[in-house]
C-alpha cells in the first residue's frame, strides 16, 4: 500500500504536472463530496450536473477553496443528442483539460 503522504509520491505528482477529474453528478451529495476530495488532493475539477445548478455551485464553491481550477458543464446524459455534444465536447477539449 502506498501512502499518499509520502514525499516522494508528491514530488512524482508535481513532476507529472496538474490532474484532472471529471465528476458526473456533481450537483448531487455524492458528486459534491467527491468533487471536493478530489480538489483538496489538488485536482482541477470537470464537473458535470444536470437541473441542479444551485447544487453544482456549491460542489464549485467547495472545491475553488483548495486553489483549483472548476468547469461546469451541463448536459442531460439521458439524451442521445446531449450525450453526442459531450462526448464531443470531452474529445475537442481532452487536451485544455489534461493541461489545467
């Protein structure tokens, strides 16, 4: 097992550069909780929700407190159309957010 506090394990992080996570359900307790554990271990944060915006901006909010980057993005993932325009959306902008 690795420990995530180990020195070393930082140092091979700062060299690899930023992270990245896309959250799907951000707006939602789960989504919101893992959008801000992942922020506080220095991931900029690709946040998807749906109708809930209020929700989302808290997930935002919460996470901005740790000094990443926050993009919200919404899409009803239930919609073939919607789910073309983020896949396309994720494959034209893969690189912007790898380089956060």
């Amino acid at each position: 097992m690795i420990d995530i506090h180990n020195s070393e394990v930082r140092r091979l992080d700062s060299k690899m550069g930023t992270k990245t996570a896309l959250i799907t359900g951000a707006s939602s307790d789960i989504g919101q909780a893992v959008t801000t554990s992942l922020a506080a271990n220095g991931f900029n944060i690709a946040a998807h929700y749906y109708n809930n915006l209020a929700a989302a901006m808290v997930a935002k909010n919460a996470a901005r407190k740790y000094g990443v980057e926050v993009g919200l993005f919404r899409y009803d993932l239930v919609q073939p159309e919607q789910q073309k325009e983020w896949w396309m959306l994720l494959l034209n902008n893969s690189m912007k957010l790898m380089s956060w």
